[in-house]
C-alpha cells in the first residue's frame, strides 16, 4: 500500500516490541530492587491507530492507545503487583516518551483484569 515490498516488519511492529520489551526489562528490575520474587510474567500489547486520507493527499495518523495487559506470576499481594507496574512505568524510558495516558496497563489481579 504504502510501496514496500514486504521485506521486513511494519516499522509500527518495532516500536510495538521496543514498548513492551522496555516495560518488560523494567519489570525484571525493579522486582529485584524491590525485593519481589516474580517467577514468570506476560505482557501482551495492542496499538490502536487512527489514518484518515482524503483523494489522493498523503494520509495522516495518529495514535489513539497502546494497551498492555500484564500477568505478573510470585508470590505477591495485588499491592506488590501494583507497586512493581507503577516502577516499571516510570522507569520506561519509551512509556515516558508518548504523550502522558497513551498507554494504558491492566493487571491481572485475582484472575479479573484491572485498569492500573
């Protein structure tokens, strides 16, 4: 559509994974600095874009959100999965580059998803 040739990951795809990976490490990281044992977590992520062309103009896009859901496994209270998500926000260096309630995290605590 756009005149590539199909060679490589949408450029989209890349930011995608760089956003998660980021928040990921954090988690990793900041459980350790917080003393947390986490034995295993998922992150899943969405990005919702918004393109509006008109005739032939070049189109114009705009991000609308990137959701991640994220299951964090340990022996932790719903507290301690909160507080680690909150670190690993802050501390991701591409989160806090996207305009401020871009992203939005759901946690799984007690087997219902929550908005964090």
């Amino acid at each position: 559509m756009h005149g590539g040739d199909a060679s490589a990951p949408y450029p989209l795809a890349y930011f995608a994974s760089a956003l998660t990976a980021c928040v990921m490490t954090q988690i990793r990281a900041f459980a350790k600095r917080l003393s947390l044992k986490v034995d295993n977590f998922d992150v899943s992520t969405r990005c919702h874009w918004q393109g509006e062309q008109v005739g032939n103009a070049p189109y114009v896009s705009v991000p609308v959100a990137f959701n991640m859901d994220i299951d964090i496994r340990g022996q932790l209270s719903n507290s301690d999965k909160r507080e680690l998500l909150k670190a690993a926000q802050s501390g991701c260096f591409i989160e806090a580059s996207l305009k401020p309630g871009l992203v939005v995290h759901r946690l799984l605590l007690d087997d219902e998803w929550t908005e964090v």
